[in-house]
C-alpha cells in the first residue's frame, strides 16, 4: 500500500516513479552519462563544495565566528565569507593562514583516499586536513 501511495504523491507533483527510489543508483547513472567537458564542471563544483563545508565546519568546531577567524587568520572577513558560500576564489597565502588559524593544513588528497570518503561527502579533490 505505500509504495502505491508514494506513486500517486509523485504523479501529482509530476515526478516519474524512479525518482526518489534510489537517488544514489539514479545519480550514479546520470553522472556516468555526462561528456567529459560536463564532468570536469562537476568535479569542480564538488571540490568547492567540499571544501566550503569542510571551512564550515571546522570554523565552529573551533567555536569562531567568520569575524573572528578572519582576526585569527590574518584575512579580509569577506575571503572567509566568499570561500563558505563556495563561490569565491582566495589566495594561496590566505588558504594557508585561514587553515593555520583553524590548527590545520592545506593539502591533497589522493584520488583512492578520495573514493572512500565520497560515500560522505561525494567529494574530496582539494580539501583543508588536519
């Protein structure tokens, strides 16, 4: 009965069947499916998002206000803030600074280690480590 009740509720709001079911198998398949060009777009997004969220949360694990990161670090509060909203672009220096401040470092990760935490996060290209 509720798989006949979840059909209907996606029928009214105009969503085929499959979507929902499985967003990970369904996301997997269009993502296998994108050009290459396509692709490397997304893989940039997923790496400012991830490490936009990483900021995020390592700025209130440590208990900070962007305000008072941005002291800390030495860093115009509006890097701090354009970095988070994973739109803007910072210096090398500054992504040091900001990650020093927050008792961390800048640095890569492998591609292996990436798959596994992309179970989490779908992404890990460029991340801030501790």
């Amino acid at each position: 009965m509720a798989e006949k009740q979840m059909r209907i509720r996606k029928a009214r709001i105009g969503l085929p069947e499959f979507v929902g079911d499985d967003f990970d198998e369904h996301f997997d398949e269009t993502v296998a499916k994108l050009a290459p060009k396509e692709l490397a777009m997304l893989n940039g997004y997923r790496a400012q998002y991830s490490l936009a969220n990483q900021l995020i949360e390592l700025r209130k694990r440590v208990g900070l206000t962007q305000q008072q990161l941005a002291a800390r670090a030495q860093v115009p509060q509006s890097s701090i803030s354009r970095l988070e909203r994973r739109g803007g672009r910072v210096s090398q220096l500054s992504l040091q600074r900001i990650a020093a401040a927050l008792g961390t470092y800048v640095g890569f990760i492998p591609r292996d280690e990436q798959s596994a935490a992309a179970a989490n996060a779908r992404s890990k290209s460029l991340s801030v480590s501790r």
